[in-house]
C-alpha cells in the first residue's frame, strides 16, 4: 500500500506541475503522469488479490515460486522504479 500511495502523490503532483507550464511537452507529460496515476489505481486491488492466492500455487513449502508470485514481483519492481523516477 505505501508503494502505491507513493506513486498517486507523485504522480498528482507532477501531473500539476507540468500542467502548469502550459506548453506541449508539459501537457503531455502531465497527460502521461494522469495516466501512471490511474494505471496504478487499477492495478493496486488486482495485485493485492494475487498476494493474496499466491502462496497456493508455490511447488511446495520449501519452494515459494510460480508465475503468480513472479508476477506480483515484477509489478512491484516497476512500481517502485516508476515512483523512483518520479
């Protein structure tokens, strides 16, 4: 949840700031943080339903992996270089 709390403030923030430069680039970078911001609004309650189910589908105890579980990862990577990058 922090993770994308992160990415909604920093997303809205620089949406607005580049609106307010009223030129072309900014507009479009603000159209493209507006987009991050809803993106990670979506994605949040899906990746929460995956963490949760995950865990059934590992190999065995001693084998947390599938492709759910890598899945769920690989978002949360992006996530958090989205918000770095931000």
């Amino acid at each position: 949840r922090p993770l994308f709390q992160s990415l909604q403030a920093l997303a809205e923030d620089n949406a607005s700031f580049f609106q307010r430069s009223g030129t072309e680039s900014g507009r479009r970078f603000a159209a493209a943080f507006a987009a991050l911001r809803e993106h990670g609004r979506r994605l949040e309650p899906a990746l929460r339903h995956f963490a949760r189910l995950y865990h059934r589908f590992d190999l065995d105890e001693a084998t947390p992996g599938n492709g759910y579980r890598s899945l769920v990862q690989t978002a949360r990577c992006c996530l958090a270089h989205a918000v770095h990058k931000s």
